[in-house]
C-alpha cells in the first residue's frame, strides 16, 4: 500500500475523485494494480479511449471535480487526443494519465513511444512527465489544481512502468477549495452606477454559472434589474428558457435580427464567459477591439479577460460572487426603456423558436421527436447530444429549465453523445438520462452503450438515422451544389445491433408512432434504444429550379 501508484491514487481520492475511466494496457499495469486497492474508486472499463476521454469529460462536466482518464501508452494515447481537445475547448477539467515506456528507453523511440510534451503540447494546461517515483503524488496534485484553475482544461500526467510501484513515504498533498474572488467595493459602486442608468442592458453569461448556486444567483441578477441574458454558446441550462428575460443563445445559427438587436445593447455585462470564437459570432459583436456599449467582462481567469473586446471594465474575479455583489440594496427603479427593450428580446426569440411543422416525403423530421422528448422529460433530465444536424431542434426548440441539463460538446465533435450519457447517468443514477445521436456519431463511439446494458443504466438511446452525415452534405450542397461524395452512409440494422447488444429496442418509422414510442422507452428500468428513420430532405438546403 505504500507505491508510487498509491500514492497518486491517494492524492486522487483526498480530492474526491471517486470514478475513473480506462482502456487497459501493458504500460500502466503498476497503477491498476494499485487501483485493486481503492475500491472507492468506481473502475468504467471501456472500448475504445475516446469513450473513455468523453465519459471523464461529462463526469467532470456534472462534478466540477477533474474527471480522470488512464490511457496505454502510443496507441492509447492517440485514441484518447481527441477527448483532451474537448477538454481543453469546453474548458472543463480533465487528468489524463498514460503508461509511458521504462525510463531507460525514454527518447530512443521505443516501441510505442511518443513525446507527450510534443504530441499535447498546445492543447492540454500541463503536460509533465514523471522521473521519479517519489514525484507522483504531488505530480496528482498539481494536475488537480491546474486542471480546476483559472480556465479549467485537461492536464496529461506520463508514468514510465519502471517507477509505478515503487516505494514511497506518502506526504500529504491536500488542499482545500479557494474562497472565489469579488472585486473591490469601489468598482462594484461604479458598476451599480452603469446598470441603474443603462436603457438597454444585456446580460452575456457563461460556463462560469455552472458553479454551485451561479444558476440561482444569475436569475436572481436577471430578475431585480431586469436585465435580459443571452448564453455563451451551447449553455443553454444555466438560465430558464422559458424566462421572460431569456433572450437566446449566442450560437451557430442566430438570425440577423436578433443579433442587429442585441448590437443596440448600451450595456454588455460579459459574466462567466470567455466570449469566445462562436459566441461572439465569429469575433463580430461586439465591435471589435472597441465595443460600443459600455463592456463590462469579468471571468475567473485572467488570460481571458478582455482578451478579444477590450472591456471598459475588465475584472478578473468569480462570476458567482460578482452577480451577488451586484443584487441592488433595495428595489431599483428601472427606466421604462428597459421594460420595452426586454421585451423586443423576447419577441425575437419567440419568433424562431416556436415548433416548426414541416412534412417530409423521405422520413420523420427530427424535431417532432424532439418535441415528444420535450413533453416527456423529467425536470430535472440530462440530455445528452452528439454532433450533428439533428440536434438543432434540441437548441433552437428544446426549451431547458434548469436543473434539466445540455450536456454537448463545445467542441462540436462526434462520437460525445453516448459515452456523456453513459457518465451521466452513472452519476446521477436517480435522474432520467436521454442520449440523442446521429447514424453518423454513434457508429463512432456507440459501443460504449454496453455499458448501460452491464450497469442496468435506464438511459434512453434516440438514434436519428437519415442514412447520411447531413452536416456535411448540407455544407456541400450549399458550396458545391449537386456534387455529393463522401456524405451517404449504409448503415446496420441499428434495431437488430441494440438487441444484439442486450437491449429492448425499436425502430419508428411513422410521425405519429414516435409520442408512444419515448413513452415506452422512458417507462423501463434499463437501457432502451429507439431508432429513427428520420428525414435528411427537411435538413439540406431547398434548391430553387427557375
Ligand atoms: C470526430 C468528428 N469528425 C468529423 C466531424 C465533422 N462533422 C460534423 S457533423 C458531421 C456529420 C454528423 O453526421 P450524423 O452523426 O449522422 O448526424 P447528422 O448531421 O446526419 O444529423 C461530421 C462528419 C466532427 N465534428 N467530429
């Protein structure tokens, strides 16, 4: 009990780490076998190492602790890239541990090697290789604390199989939370100034909400200045969205109108957010470098703020205690502008996110399944999402209300889906869990679904099969109109494959099947998987013959 794997999985599970998830291999068998000994720490055997770097990216997601992947060496390691680049664009925290060859074989190109400084040099905080056994536990706590700081991001920690379980005296590397910062009382006073005069003010907020309680004190901001909020990409569960102050996500697909109308805001209060690439709508609003509205940017992470907009206000600072600060003493009088420009919002985003009713020759339109999910999810539901067209209507539509959870990849890659569910539900095994994929994503990443199977996991499994990676095919119809290739997919019988795999299935293939079809899916005590045919006609662009 006293190696050096011990002791990193001690430092591990002072922090609460209390789940990993593995590929096995040759070149860290030191550190399972000293796994054997942690039994409070949950073991998720997976296939294939994305499955396993996306099933420790939710968890952490969920958590807010560092969700920790153990990957072989080389091939593992390669697998596994692309779960640490979601990390690193979702900014969440992650660990990434992977055996590395005998210290004496180090740079001589041995069989499997790869220089992990090199291979993840730009995309992870941190990427240290350990020399010396004693090094590991405090090598465990370093990767804990730079994974949680600042902007949270995946760390890689490299174990040579020489100095796994070697002895070690075992320090204690613990340290407790950090109290999050709030500016000065001088600068809240300036701030509360700006927000009691602005006309048009707009709340931009952020992953930085995710925090305990930041869903609670980000409405209670919202609500006593009536200040509309619009959410940094894809965090569509941190504030209602059926709010009278919701006024949209910040995404991939907003109409012109709603951002000309969000351009004529005299107060942006950036909360939380990195205001990053697709928020900012490909770095266009605001105004770049100079916004024109007062910009006010606070996040948790100095390299951040005012990295793109230079902020009139730029506070690096906890977002959570910053929209505390900023609760006015008593009720605030607010301009009558106010009330008519919250609800201008309102009415632009009521205008494209009603239903749409659109008929399809070729197959069921996703959004009619989504809306039976809508009708039938539990309050407090996680849903899970791959990369694909067929999640728009889970954006535009789909309607959170926290504590429901978006769990979807910043990233926008594939294959995410179903290991998050897997995750999801494995933490929270009280709440309902619904996964919804592409043909496209779940032939990348699917076999992760045994597990719910092995695990008895009751998630629902929502297959959208158009026989096509439709968000490509769109893309080429748009700029190479007429000239397919690459995109048509000939796909399994999905129906038969869950059954294969252990699991009640159906297929739908009828709209008006699809409402008893999720009832029946929702209704079990374990995984259930419904394929179906959906329309890839609704989703590409009409083509005008003249
Ligand atoms: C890992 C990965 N590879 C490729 C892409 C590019 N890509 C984005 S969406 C998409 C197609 C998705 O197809 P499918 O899962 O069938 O969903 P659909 O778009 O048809 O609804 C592709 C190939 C990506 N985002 N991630």
């Amino acid at each position: 009990m006293n190696s050096s794997s011990h002791a990193l999985l001690s430092v591990f599970q002072a922090h609460g780490i209390d789940r990993v998830f593995l590929v096995p291999g040759e070149s860290y068998l030191g550190i399972l076998n000293a796994l054997y000994d942690f039994p409070g720490i949950d073991a998720v055997t997976c296939r294939h190492e994305a499955g396993a770097g996306f099933m420790a990216v939710a968890d952490a997601r969920l958590t807010r602790r560092p969700g920790v992947a153990l990957v072989s060496r080389g091939p593992g390691a390669s697998n596994v890239a692309i779960a640490v680049h979601t990390a690193q664009q979702d900014a969440i925290p992650m660990i990434l541990i992977v055996g590395q060859v005998p210290r004496a074989d180090l740079r001589r190109e041995a069989f499997q090697e790869i220089d992990y400084q090199r291979m993840y040099g730009t995309i992870a905080k941190w990427v240290f290789e350990v020399t010396d056994p004693g090094q590991l536990a405090e090598a465990a706590f370093k990767a804990i604390r730079l994974a949680t700081s600042g902007t949270p991001g995946p760390v890689v920690l490299v174990v040579p199989e020489d100095l796994q379980q070697q002895p070690v005296a075992r320090p204690q590397w613990t340290a407790p939370g950090h109290a999050g910062t709030r500016p000065d009382d001088a600068t809240v006073h300036q701030l509360l100034g700006r927000i009691e005069a602005a006309e048009r003010p707009l709340i931009v907020a952020g992953g930085g909400f995710e925090a305990p309680g930041g869903r609670e004190a980000l409405s209670a901001l919202a609500e006593a200045w009536q200040i509309p909020v619009a959410l940094s990409f894809r965090r569509h569960d941190i504030f209602s969205n059926l709010h009278p102050l919701y006024a949209g996500e910040l995404g991939l697909a907003n109409p012109n109108a709603q951002i000309d109308a969000f351009r004529q805001s005299d107060l942006i209060l950036a909360l939380g957010t990195r205001f990053g690439d697709i928020t900012s709508q490909g770095y266009s609003f605001p105004d770049l470098p100079r916004p024109a509205q007062t910009f006010v940017h606070a996040c948790a992470d100095d390299h951040m703020v005012g990295l793109h907009f230079t902020p009139d206000f730029g506070l690096v600072c906890d977002p959570v205690e910053l929209a505390r600060a900023l609760m006015p003493a008593a009720i605030p009088e607010i301009p009558p502008a106010r009330t008519v420009w919250a609800r201008q919002l309102q009415e632009i985003r009521e205008g494209f996110t009603a239903w749409p009713r659109r008929s399809a020759g070729d197959g069921i339109d996703f959004a009619q399944v989504v809306k039976c999910v809508r009708e039938q999810a539990s309050a407090d539901a996680i849903v899970c999402l791959d990369a694909g067209t067929f999640a728009a209507p889970v954006y535009r539509h789909f309607g959170f209300v926290p504590p429901q959870r978006l769990m979807s990849p910043l990233s926008g890659t594939m294959g995410y889906g179903t290991p998050a569910a897997i995750a999801s539900q494995l933490r929270f095994p009280g709440r309902q869990v619904i996964c919804m994929v592409g043909d496209g994503g779940f032939m990348m990443t699917g076999n992760e679904m045994i597990a719910a199977v092995e695990r008895k996991l009751p998630i629902l499994f929502i297959l959208a099969n158009n026989g096509s990676y439709a968000s490509i095919r769109i893309q080429q119809e748009l700029h190479y109109p007429g000239r397919v290739l690459g995109t048509g997919l000939f796909n399994p019988d999905f129906e038969q494959l869950a059954r294969a795999f252990g699991m009640q299935a159906q297929r739908v293939v009828r709209s008006e099947d699809v409402a008893a079809a999720v009832k029946r899916g929702l209704a079990g005590d374990g995984p259930h998987f419904i394929e179906v045919k959906t329309s890839l006609s609704v989703t590409l662009p009409q083509r005008h013959s003249d």
